[in-house]
C-alpha cells in the first residue's frame, strides 16, 4: 500500500469510493431513495469541484495499490478557532478494511495538520448512528465533545457527534504544566508521567540524604522510527501513549515513570 497526494484526474475514482462507502455505512441513517440514486454523479461534482478551485489549507491523500484506490483522506487545516483541523472525509473501501489504511490515512492528515499547522487540534464530525465508525476513533484516543442536528443529502435529519483528540486550549494548558513548548502535544497515555518528571531529581536528593538505594530503569524502543516513518507521528505518539499507559499499570504507587528526554525512550523509576 502506498499514500500519495490526490490529483485532480482521481475525481471520479474518489467520488465512486465516496459513494460506495456512503451507500454501505448510511444505509438507514440517509434516505434510500437519495442513496439509490445518483450519488455517484452527485459526489462525482462535489469533488471536480474540490480539485477545480483548491482551498489553499485542503489536504488530500489517497492509499493505493497499483492503479487500485483503497481509500481517501481529505482535512481542511485549521479552521476553527478551538477545534483547529476538519478531517473532513475519512473512507476506506469495505474489502480492504481491518488492514490498518484508515489508521494510516488519519495520521498522514495528522501529520500534515501538525506541520502546516503547529498549534492545531484535529476534530471531525461522526454521525450518532455510525457506531462502528465513533468506535474506530474512540480507539484512536478521539473523544465526543458535542452533538447537533444537521440536514443530510437528500434531505431529513441526522445527529452528528463532533469527536476530537484536544482542544487549542487543552494544549496550552499541557504546555503550562510540563514548562516546555516542545511538550505542549505529547499523547494522552503518557502526559501524567511526564508531569511527574521533576520527582527525579527529588529523589535522588532524598537518596543521597537518608543512604537510601535508588534504582533507575531505562527502556529504550527498538525500530520506533522506523514506525514513524512509515506510519506518521500522529501513530507514534499513540504508540507512546499505549506504552506509557502499560508502564504505568505496573509501578508501584511509590514509584516514578516518566518520559525520557529521548524521543524513543521511556524512564522507569523505582525509588526506595
């Protein structure tokens, strides 16, 4: 499988997936007359559009296998004030789901949000019946932060869920607490231990007070940027949070686990 930018002679191969996927995922949630007809041309128009007249913070990337379309991304950067980026289509063809293609679609969208756009969040909308979709992001750290009520093509009403991973101000809020700009978008699983960084050195002074031993663990991930590489930064910082989470499991409450200055390592701290 490989990521490539989407051109403007990919309009039609997009809009067929669009609508297959539509067709698939919204039956009984959109209406089967809209549904039954002509999406295709419909969705076919919108996306000429998109390519004819580019909005200068649109992204989109297509995973592909040969001539073959898997799936698309397509993101508007930063374009609101709290919740920053719209990751405003994410679909993957339904034989080809369960490969890891929309994992790898929403971190490329994540990692051009993040250079094009430093201080951005990333949210998208989800509709309230899409369980198996509110399901994938929620397994990818991604929370419900609100619900409306919106017209849908062809008509009717539908509640979608705004998911997000943080907002503009969270982030600034992580950037106070850690004391370090840099530290301002590390993932949810190891946030707390970083916060918990400064003890270190609180130890080791009351160590060397009382002759008391203090043992330090440091762990180092083997091949973590050849997982960046390949699947972006928006998959390694949630690898990170998973590690830091399974870390913090197993320490003692007296304990200390934090991450290292490294970006591929972990510190353990087991004091007294």
């Amino acid at each position: 499988m490989d990521l490539r930018p989407a051109l403007a002679s990919d309009a039609q191969s997009i809009a067929r997936l669009h609508a297959e996927s539509w067709r698939t995922a919204y039956r009984g949630i959109y209406r089967d007359e809209y549904l039954d007809g002509d999406v295709v041309e419909e969705r076919t128009t919108v996306w000429a559009q998109r390519f004819a007249s580019p909005a200068e913070n649109q992204f989109v990337t297509l995973a592909t296998e040969g001539d073959d379309l898997l799936g698309f991304v397509c993101a508007y950067g930063d374009v609101d004030a709290r919740w920053g980026t719209l990751v405003d289509n994410l679909h993957v063809r339904l034989d080809q789901q369960g490969r890891g293609i929309g994992r790898c679609l929403l971190a490329a969208a994540a990692t051009w949000s993040r250079e094009r756009y430093p201080a951005a969040p990333l949210h998208l909308w989800v509709l309230d019946a899409n369980a198996k979709a509110r399901r994938f992001y929620e397994r990818l750290g991604a929370q419900p932060q609100e619900s409306a009520l919106s017209e849908p093509p062809g008509g009717g009403s539908v509640t979608g869920w705004r998911y997000a991973w943080r907002t503009r101000t969270e982030r600034a809020s992580d950037a106070r607490t850690v004391g370090h700009r840099g530290h301002a978008q590390e993932p949810v699983g190891h946030r707390h231990l970083l916060r918990r960084r400064d003890q270190l050195s609180h130890e080791v002074e009351r160590s060397l007070r009382y002759g008391a031993p203090i043992s330090l663990v440091l762990m180092d991930m083997d091949n973590f940027k050849e997982l960046n590489d390949r699947f972006g930064h928006f998959m390694g910082d949630r690898f990170l949070g998973l590690v830091g989470e399974a870390i913090a499991r197993q320490i003692r409450s007296s304990d200390v686990g934090a991450r290292y200055f490294s970006v591929d390592s972990l510190l353990a701290q087991a004091a007294r």
